[in-house]
C-alpha cells in the first residue's frame, strides 16, 4: 500500500461516511455546427458523414473488417471526439458490394456537439467512484476523459478503474463514468465477465530447463468430465511434453496453484498422459480446460470460419486451480485469458464444456460487438456466451456431457437426470430469478438473468416451442404470446446469432437493437422466410 492509496482510501471512507459529493453547476454546452467537409483517411469516406452522425470533431479508426462472399464489407470502426473515445460511439458501415453505403449499424442518433473542458477535477471523480466502490481496492487508474454516448445525450464523463477482489475471491475491474461535471455516477461495468454463481506468462513454448518445445504433439488427457480425449499438446527437446496447443495458435492452459493472480505454471509432464479422471491429480481439471477450449476454437473455425477469439489466429491463456474453493468461472479482457475455480463441496471444478465455451465466447463478443458489461447489452453479452457454450457442447455431442440447453449441469458433484442447472435456455425462469419475457426493466437486472429472454429466443427459434428431448429428458418451452413456433434448426439459428454479433450489433445494442440485428443477419444468410421465423421468436419473448 503506497502513500496515494493510504491517502484515497482515507478520503473514501471520509466521503461515503459523509455521502456528500461535490456539486458543480454544469458548464454552458457551445455548440458546433456541423460541416459536412470531407473525412480524412481514417473516417468513414466522405459522403458517409451525416449517415455516421460524424461532426468536424470525429474521427473514426477502423477495428474490424468482414468481407461477404458477395463482395459487401462490413466495417466496425471506435469512434473518437476531440481525441476522447466516445463510449457507445462505436458504428458498423455496410458497403455493398460496389463499395457504396448500404446502412449503417449504430446507436448514436445525432451528432456529438459538447464542450469538453470539465468543472470537476480528476481526484473528484475517482473519490466519487471510490465512495461506490469502498475501500477494498488493490489499484485505481487515473481518471481519463471520455464522452459517455450510452445515455439520452452525449456526456462528458471521466473513466475511473477500480481493480480488486470480491468476497468470493472474483477480481473485479470496475469501470466507472462519473458526470465530468456535476459528479454524478453515470454507468459502471465490470470488465471480469464471469460464468454466474449457482444459486444466485506466456505460452512461450518453452520447457523449464531451457529446452525448446515447438513440436505439436497429440496426447491423452484424463478428464474429470469427458472421460480420455485427445489434447494438443508440444513436444520438448529433452523428452517432456507441456500442455500449449500448438495446432491452435499456442492456446496454454497453466496451474495457478491456488493463487488468485499472476498467470500460473504451465502444465508440464513427462509420457504426455495427463491427469487421471480425478481431482486428485492437478493436471486432470487442466485436461479438462484445455481440451473444452480446444473444442471451441475448432466450434468457432469450422461452423462460423472465425480463426480463434480476435480472429488473428492466436491461442490464449486458461488458468485453472484459481483461489481456493472458488465457485465460479471467468473471462478477463485485460489479461485476454480464461480462469476456472475449482469448486467446493457440493460443486466440482467449474471446467466443463459449456463453461470452457461460455467463457472463450466472451473474449469473441469482446473482439466483436464488445457488448458492454450493463444494462441490455450486458444481457445480450451473457446471452451470447450461453448460446455459443451450448453450440459447443452440441457440437462436442460427448456421451459423458449429452448436449442441451442447460447451464452448467455439470458443475455438480450430483445431478441424475440433470434436473439442476446454473441457467435453463429454453425456460428461463426455472432458476428462479431470470423472466422468460422482456419487460423494460430488464435491464435493471443482473446482466446473468437479463440474458435469459435472449437464450429464451434462441431455444425457441431453434427448436420450437414443442416437446423435444434432451439430456435432461423431454422439454418444451412456453411462449409469451400463446404462439406455437416449430424451429428453424441450430446450424441456421447459430449462424444468425453469430453474424449478428459480428456484423450487426455495437457495444450500446440493447434487445430491440438484437431483434433488427437477427432478422438483418437472416435476410442476409436464409432469406426474407427465415427472417420472418425470426421475428416470430422474438414476438415469442414479447421483444417486439
Ligand atoms: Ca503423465
Ligand atoms: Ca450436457
Ligand atoms: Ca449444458
Ligand atoms: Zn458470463
């Protein structure tokens, strides 16, 4: 602990204690007419300018680019006024395939006209972001000028960071947006994604002693979960073998060793047998994880052509053995990699597919649409995560983990017939706190039960509303509108799902944005007939 941090976490308490934030009179906004001049090279091209709500003062930097077999091109581009990232001001502009505007995939409606010379001091506002988060903090960021562009209106806001540890052990990025201004707490969004509570290094490729290990090689991993598969793993120089997939991009699976940060060892072993069905080997929960990411990476490749979670072709880090006794599983953006707990009495390690494929997926929504961590979006970011983990195991079809369209049935330690679930896609209410239909205070909920009208969509656009059998026996799922829908199959309902997220939804899409985003990607792929069939779906979840 430093002086800076003595020294803030003295005035924190002092200020929650008080709850007295300081109050500003608002600075008189000027207002900037907008010239319609041509863009430079890094904007949209110049006729686009008022079809991106672009000002004199934007600029735009492209991050993504998807190319159609027709020839359109879709790019995704950050948007930036007066140098300051507007949060919410991210676009995709559709091309045809003559490479002019088509449309425009947005959630800023007009141009940003705000002065962006703040009345509030940076150390105000990371005291008042403080006075939300307590004292508990192992690190704070500077506060950073943004334009917060999720509200009604462009704001100008400061990002504070607070880093640190839940009571359960999660980390916790919080994102805060405090009123540049008056203040005021605008937003906060944690950037640790997690898997959702029951009930409510570097993969250099090298071994230890300096030999070199840069020979892909297949072993046996002696699951916990999914009996003895197959693993990727790299053969060294001096005999020994470490658990980094070569074959997908050094994708590295480490042991924590209980510990809650740092990036952990890499499995090493000696006749590349890994682990041995039971937690009494460390290196069994890490087969587990390694093999879960595996299956997704070949998900993503060979059902949506999508090289790894940046699409760069690069492996990432999953760390397993975090913490002690920890419940939980999840996906950090800052450190780009997966971590799994091991679970506690009546949980087992928290490694099989559908969280593997839950928390891979949420690095893709991060490298895509980057649904922000709040509100609808939140919802929509777990959603999709529930969607691909369950197109995972769907397409893993592992007769120790028989496919469904529940959540983590296989965390625990006793589940015949698979009656219990973290999450239950095509009824969500069944867990006893996600609504089965959208009503506009959804997103006030946890963004775990806010994502359930979302995963209700799904099962009902791939399925149906009629029985059908899982591993968890015969099920159906109720409509909210009485409706009875037959389901347009997962390999098309996967696919619209994915080219939404990748083509059609920003960081701000919110349900009814969802709802335009689906039925555009289906027109694109299957036409105006399956289009309607998803527009049905969402009527069935009463987004309409
Ligand atoms: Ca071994
Ligand atoms: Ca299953
Ligand atoms: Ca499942
Ligand atoms: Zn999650």
């Amino acid at each position: 602990m430093n002086v800076r941090h003595t020294t803030l976490t003295a005035a924190i308490a002092l200020a929650r204690l008080r709850r007295l934030l300081p109050r500003r009179p608002a600075r008189p906004i000027s207002r900037t007419t907008c010239a319609n001049r041509p863009l430079a090279a890094r904007c949209p091209t110049s006729s686009n300018a008022k079809a991106v709500h672009a000002s004199r003062n934007d600029q735009f930097e492209a991050r993504d680019v998807i190319l159609d077999n027709n020839g359109a091109e879709h790019v995704r581009m950050k948007r930036s006024y007066r140098g300051l990232p507007v949060i919410g001001g991210d676009l995709v502009i559709h091309n045809n395939r003559a490479g002019k505007l088509a449309s425009v995939s947005q959630t800023l409606t007009h141009e940003i006209s705000i002065d962006t010379h703040a009345s509030l001091s940076k150390s105000e506002a990371v005291l008042n972001a403080g006075v939300d988060f307590g004292t508990a903090f192992d690190g704070v960021s500077d506060a950073k000028l943004v334009v917060y562009a999720r509200g009604k209106a462009p704001q100008l806001a400061y990002e504070v960071v607070y880093t640190g540890f839940m009571p359960d052990q999660t980390p916790t990025e919080m994102h805060y947006f405090v009123d540049a201004n008056n203040g005021r707490i605008l937003d906060k969004w944690d950037g640790i994604h997690t898997k959702g509570k029951p009930g409510g290094g570097g993969g250099n490729g090298n071994g230890g002693s300096g030999a070199t290990c840069d020979t892909d090689s297949v072993g046996t991993g002696r699951t916990l979960t999914l009996g003895n598969v197959p693993i990727n793993t790299s053969s060294c120089s001096d005999g020994s073998f470490q658990m980094v997939d070569l074959s997908r991009g050094g994708g590295y699976t480490t042991d924590l060793k209980n510990r809650t940060n740092g990036s952990g060892t890499t499995f090493s072993d000696a006749d590349n047998t890994w682990g041995n069905n039971s937690t009494s080997d460390r290196a069994t929960v890490g087969a587990d994880a390694h093999y879960g990411v595996s299956e997704t990476w070949d998900y993503y490749q060979n059902i949506h052509g999508r090289d790894g979670i940046a699409n760069d072709g690069k492996g990432a880090l999953s760390r397993v053995h975090y913490g002690r006794n920890y419940v939980n599983a999840f996906w950090s953006d800052s450190c780009f990699c997966m971590t799994f707990g091991d679970g506690s009495g009546s949980y087992l390690p928290l490694v099989a597919l559908d969280v593997a494929g839950h928390e891979m997926s949420h690095g893709v929504t991060s490298r895509s649409a980057n649904l922000t961590y709040s509100g609808e979006s939140g919802g929509l970011n777990e959603a999709t995560s529930d969607i691909f983990g369950t197109m995972v195991e769907f397409y893993s079809n592992s007769a120790y983990d028989q496919p469904d369209y529940l959540i983590g049935e296989e965390i625990y330690a006793s589940n015949p017939g698979n009656s219990k679930a973290l999450r239950y896609m095509y009824n969500p209410s069944l867990d006893g706190a996600s609504p089965n239909c959208y009503s506009g205070s959804l997103g006030s909920l946890d963004v775990h039960y806010s994502s359930g009208v979302a995963n209700h969509f799904f099962y009902l656009l791939a399925e149906g509303s009629g029985n059908k059998t899982f591993s968890n026996g015969t099920i159906s799922s109720p409509t909210c509108n009485g409706s009875s829908l037959s389901g347009i199959g997962r390999s098309k309902a996967e696919a619209i799902w994915y080219r939404a997220l990748t083509v059609y939804m920003t960081s701000n899409t919110n349900y009814a944005g969802a709802r335009t985003a689906t039925i555009n990607a289906a027109n694109d792929l299957y036409g105006s007939a399956t289009a309607s069939d998803v527009a049905a779906a969402w009527d069935a979840v009463s987004v309409n």
